[in-house]
C-alpha cells in the first residue's frame, strides 16, 4: 500500500493488509464524522460547526448569513444573553471531500498500527526464536557433559575393576571359622 514500511526487509508482515478490517475502520470513523460537530475547542472533522459570536444580535446575524452564502443550513440555533450559538451543517460538497480526507487518514492510520503490530510480533518471534536456540544449546551442552560424565564413570569403574582383580602381595592368612 505505501513504501514507507518495508516488510520483508526490516520487518516480516504477519498481520496482512485486510480490507475488510480497514473498511470496518472506515465506516466507524464516518459514524463519528456525522455525530460530531466541529468547534474551536474541538477542531476534529464533523459533519456540523459550532458556530457563536458574542456580538449582538444583528451584527451576528449578519456574520451568520455569510456562513448560509457559502452553502452552511442551520440545524439548530441557541441564542443566551450574552451570545448567540448556531448548529451549522456543512454543504455536501465539504461533507464529501472531508470523508475523502478520513478514508485516507484512516488509511495511513491503519498502515501505521499494522505496522506496529508487526513489529510487536516480529520481536516477539525473534525472542521466541532465540529462546528455541538457547534451550537447545544448554540440551546439548547438557547432553555432552552427561556423556563425559558416563565415560568417566565407565572409565573409572574399569580402573577399580582392573585395580582389584589384581592377587594381592603378601601372604593372605586363611580365615579359621572359630566354633561357637
């Protein structure tokens, strides 16, 4: 999907491009996209703007009419004391070149955390791999001392062995059985 993860190179892909996961991203994004509205204190796309002013009344309206030019309808209008607050929906040429521009975050997005996973994983093989590696080297090792063991145990059985089958030196006295 993008050169800028190697897969292959630097890092095996075990978790494969799935469509059908990142079209389940897609739609979960476009969900929030039409349930969120837009403001200053949340900058995040959204299919309405909060819009405000803390002018008067008709100064606001006049603000208010150059958003209605520019294809913004009202979805809904709050006016306090103090300021004047307008739900504005976006017109649909905004709404769809800003899905445009969530498919392809979302995309990059899920690029992104697949190749952080992979990495994860890659990690996580390679100490898999190197424990397989240990363990079979400490069997080994363990296997070789065990036959070194067992030769000079054998060794040294065959030198007692061959030490005591020897006649002894000296003159053996015979063992009286003394009567009870």
């Amino acid at each position: 999907m993008t050169t800028k993860y190697r897969y292959g190179i630097d890092i095996i892909e075990f978790f494969k491009h799935d469509a059908d996961e990142l079209q389940k991203l897609v739609d979960q994004r476009t969900a929030q996209y039409y349930r969120h509205s837009q403001s200053p204190a949340y900058p995040q796309l959204g299919v309405h703007v909060d819009w405000f002013s803390d002018k008067p009344l008709t100064y606001a309206l006049n603000d208010l009419l150059e958003w209605t030019n520019k294809g913004y309808t009202i979805a809904g209008a709050f006016h306090e004391p103090l300021h004047f607050k307008v739900h504005l929906k976006k017109p649909q040429a905004d709404i769809d070149a800003d899905l445009i521009v969530l498919a392809r975050e979302v995309a990059e997005a899920y690029a992104e955390s697949r190749y952080a996973r992979n990495v994860a994983e890659h990690a996580r093989q390679v100490e898999i791999t190197l424990a397989r590696e240990v363990r079979e080297q400490e069997a080994a090792a363990a296997k070789a001392l065990a036959d070194k063991l067992e030769a000079a145990r054998q060794k040294a059985h065959a030198a007692l062995i061959a030490e005591y089958a020897k006649p002894a030196k000296g003159k053996a006295k015979p063992e009286v059985e003394q009567a009870a």
